[in-house]
C-alpha cells in the first residue's frame, strides 16, 4: 500500500474540487470540477469486473464527495470506484504539456526483451504492427504471447522494456513486482488515469507515463464519446503521448 498512501499524499498539494459531473463509460471515465478541471480515468476491462453490484445508496454517496475525497478511492477493489477515482486523481494532477507522439516513441525502441504487466490489446496490437513482439503476464488472458504473472520474477531480471497498464496498478501485481519494477532501467506506465506526480512515480521506478491527450475545445463531445461506451484508442478526440519523468 505504500505506492498508494505516496500518491495520495502527492494529490493533497493540489487544490481541492466540487464534482460538476461524473462520466462512467465501458472503457473510460470523466470526473469534471466545478472550476473547469477535468480528468480522464481507467475503467477495468470487463475480465476483471468482480461485481457489478453497487447499491444506489453508495452511488449517491459518490456524487457527494470532491475531488480529493474521490481520489482516496484509487484504493478501493470496487471498478466503479476505481475508474471514477483515477479521473479525479488525473483532474488534480494533470500533464500541462504536450509528450512524444505514441508511435514516434515506440518506433525507437528496437527491443528484443519487451514486456507488459497487465493484457491491453490495442496497444498489443500497435506492439505488434510495428514488429515488436511483447511478452504480457496477465493473470485472467490466454492469448498467445500472454503468461501468467507468477513467471514475472524469473523474466524481469533482463527485461529491456517494461510497460504497465493501469489496470496492474489496481489489481496489485504492480505491487508484487516492485523490487524487480525498481531495478529495470526504462519503465513505461500506461494511462490514462495516473496522476502527474514526477518525484511519486519515479521513486516507484517509472521512467516514462503515457496518457491519451484530449483534444482541446472538445471537452463535450469527449464526455459524450465516452458516456456512449468509446474508449481512447480508435477517436481523433484523443492523441497518445509519452512523457519522459
């Protein structure tokens, strides 16, 4: 819990919010403060849904919190929760400036030991159109090319590359792997939903974030994109970008 209480602590030199609005989409989430601010957050892929079961009393008791108290959240096993919380986590602390182009960045790897924790097959499938070949440990995927998590400590010792979605973060393997996290020299922390917090993230062993950017002067048809169940990979309303820490 220790990467969790240090992001937290991080949030709090922001300045609180009032929530004007909550999207909560299939593959993304909204969180939109009263004083303009807006985040974008990481829903669970449906595998990794434990329960859809939520009572109306919990969901009012969401629409009451701020921004803060909604971020306290990213700690909760409930996906509602999560995807909610990692938006107001990425209002608070957002990337004020533009990063290199998704696949500008991944072009210039040229790595033969490249690993994911955590299955997100669009950016797979972008891995693989450019010939880099990935190994994924995800603990709830059988796809080719994917293992189980417990491999992790025998492979990450040579790793060249390691990317980690958000949802690794969540599901605490992330955690489990911290050591071996800390010890490769370029790590890759995938959005969107992760907060701009540089000292944070670099002493968890990250190198590099990469968030889908939303386009300016589009914010409603952003929350409508994502209320209709679209996600940030295939729309011109959003650019992917890496962000060197």
């Amino acid at each position: 819990m220790r990467i969790f209480d240090a992001i937290l602590r991080g949030l709090k030199d922001f300045p609180d919010g009032n929530v004007s609005d909550i999207v909560l989409g299939w593959y993304g989430s909204v969180v939109v403060l009263k004083d303009g601010r807006y985040g974008l957050g990481s829903v669970p892929s449906a595998k990794h849904l434990e329960t859809f079961e939520i009572s109306s009393l919990q969901t009012r008791h969401l629409l009451r919190l701020s921004a803060q108290e909604l971020a306290e959240l990213l700690v909760s096993p409930y996906p509602q929760e999560f995807a909610i919380a990692s938006a107001a986590a990425s209002a608070l602390a957002s990337i004020k400036v533009p990063g290199i182009p998704l696949e500008d960045f991944l072009e210039s790897l040229n790595s033969k030991k490249l690993y994911i924790i955590g299955y997100e097959r669009p950016l797979v499938l972008l891995f693989n159109n450019l010939n880099l070949k990935p190994c994924v440990l995800d603990d709830l995927s059988r796809k080719p090319g994917v293992l189980p998590s417990w491999v992790g400590p025998h492979l990450l010792n040579d790793a060249d590359w390691l990317w980690i979605t958000c949802q690794a973060l969540r599901d605490r393997q992330m955690l489990s792997l911290e050591k071996l996290i800390k010890n490769t020299k370029k790590v890759v922390l995938l959005g969107p939903g992760v907060p701009w917090l540089p000292d944070v993230l670099r002493a968890m062993g990250i190198n590099f974030v990469a968030q889908p950017r939303p386009l300016q002067d589009k914010a409603r048809e952003i929350f409508n994109y994502i209320a209709a169940g679209g996600n940030y990979w295939d729309h011109e309303l959003f650019s992917w970008e890496v962000h060197r820490l």
